[in-house]
C-alpha cells in the first residue's frame, strides 16, 4: 500500500487539487515530514489556511503570496501542535488579523496513561512539539467553521497526538498525520497514545470519505482502503511484538532492533518509540505486563 516516490510538487507554490482547495509545501523536508508540510489554502474569497507549517519566514511569505486579488485570511486552523504544523501560526495572525483555531494547547488531549508517563519524565522521541502553542479559540470535537463558501468540521483524533484533529471538508477530509499515504502515522509516548490512534481509526472508517488529503505527501484517493491497511500495518506489528515475547522478556529499544530490520539507524529512535506505544497498548488490554512500574526502559513479558 505505500505509493512509489514520485510525489515531488513545487514547494512554495500554491496547487490548486479541486475548486476551492489549493495546497503548498514548505521548505521543510526530512525523513519525518517527506517532501514538507502541507498547507492547505480552503475557500475562493475569505481563505482558511490549515496547517501554516514551520516557523519559516519564506513559507510565510509564500501563503501570503497565493493570495489572489479579492481574498484575505479569515481563518488559521492548526491540526496539531508538532513544530513542522502550527508555529507559523501566530506570526501568520499577526500579518494578516485572523484567529487562530486548534482544539487547544500542546498537552490537550493526552490520555490518562501517557500522563503518567509524562509526569515520570518520558518526553522526546518524537517529531517535536511546540511547548508554547496556545490558540485564540479552541475547537472541540464536532465544532463546524464556517467561511463564506466553505465549511470545515472539527473531528478529534487523539493517536499521533492527543490534541490532533481532522478537517471534513464535505466528503473529503484533511487527515493532517492520522492518515498518509507514504508512510504510516508515528505514535509516540506520551504525545502519542495507540489506544487512542486506534479508536481514532475506527472513527473516521465509519464515514464514507471521496479522498483523503494528508500532512504530508500526496491525496489519497482510496480514502477506505488507506484505513483498512493503516489498520492491518498496526496489527502485523502488535503480532510480531507479541511473537518476539515469545522468546523471553525484552524493552522496547530491544525489540525494535528485532522487529524493525530494514530500518535505516537514523529512524531507529522513531520505531522504539512506535513499538513503546504497541506495549503500552498491549498493557492496557493485560496482554503484556512490565516487569515494576511502567515506563520506556522497563521489560515486558507475556501476561
């Protein structure tokens, strides 16, 4: 299901995918945001822009650029608060006087249990987080924005992050990094939990999506069948965490060595930190259990 490497768009130029959307990417690539962020331009007159990106004066300049005669920024929507989707936020608020929406700050969200992990000290590990972030109004779950011809509904789905929303935009959805098409969402504690990036699955399966525009990388235009694989991806790897237990207690570190066999060393922290979320998991349902108290160095077993 992972597309073969030819999604390569002029980054900083506005392209329109249908009427009323058009999408830039910024200068920012690297092995965890693939050719850059997405930005997202909705409407024909007052203009959303969700996911503004990275703090990076020529990307903001490139979205105020794509601004054609008789448009404005009434909206900035940020999906979620790693630093390559919402620090440009507030400087694109100050340029152009809209608001800037989110469903809240960098811990909302978090659930229960990575909470705990949190307070233990387990921070990092992930794409980074924009510890500053607060917005100018909140979206709770279900909340609807509206422009002058768009309308944009607010559905959380805490997993890659607790405070991570997707955008319905009609029969087609913003899915930020719950769901991409070249390669599949990080989890990592205690930003990300897998208990709630699954339910967060089953969520969005229950709708009938037309396409799916992620983060990062190109439309997906099998929207339901992204999701059944994305699904399947997470259990072929709690499997393999189960079966690899099999052999005897290990940590996460230990067991990503043995899981993760073609992965380049550079995206070895990333997959300890996935199969960190698998455990965590897997101890809520008592299918494993740590050996004392729960955290990222412990040894698990089999229940």
């Amino acid at each position: 299901m992972t597309p073969p490497d030819d999604f390569a768009p002029d980054v900083g130029v506005a392209q329109t995918l249908e009427p009323g959307l058009r999408r830039l990417v910024a200068p920012n690539p690297s092995p965890m945001t693939y050719r850059g962020t997405n930005t997202y331009l909705v409407g024909t007159r007052g203009i959303a822009v969700v996911d503004p990106g990275p703090d990076d004066p020529v990307h903001l300049n490139a979205i105020l650029a794509a601004l054609t005669p008789g448009q404005e920024i009434t909206h900035i929507i940020v999906t979620h608060t790693h630093v390559d989707h919402s620090p440009l936020a507030h400087p694109l608020a100050l340029r152009c006087g809209a608001p800037v929406l989110a469903f809240g700050n960098a811990t909302a969200g978090r659930s229960a249990v990575m909470q705990s992990l949190a307070d233990e000290g387990l921070v990092g590990g992930g794409e980074g987080i924009d510890q500053g972030f607060e917005p100018h109004e909140t979206l709770p779950d279900g909340a609807v924005v509206n422009g002058d011809d768009w309308r944009l509904e607010a559905i959380h789905t805490p997993g890659h992050i607790g405070n991570h929303l997707c955008l319905a935009w009609g029969d087609a959805c913003l899915t930020a990094d719950h769901v991409m098409g070249w390669a599949s969402s990080l989890v990592s504690p205690p930003d990300g939990d897998l208990t709630d990036f699954m339910t967060s699955c089953a969520r969005l399966q229950r709708r009938d999506w037309r396409v799916f525009y992620p983060g990062h990388g190109a439309a997906i235009e099998a929207p339901a069948a992204r999701l059944d694989w994305l699904v399947q991806h997470r259990l072929t790897r709690e499997a393999a965490i189960l079966d690899a237990l099999t052999q005897g207690p290990a940590d996460a570190a230990t067991l990503a060595r043995k899981i993760y066999t073609d992965t380049p060393s550079a995206l070895l922290g990333a997959a300890t930190r996935n199969v960190l979320a698998h455990l965590v998991d897997l101890a809520g349902k008592s299918r494993v259990a740590p050996k004392g108290r729960l955290s990222a160095a412990a040894e698990f077993h089999r229940a």
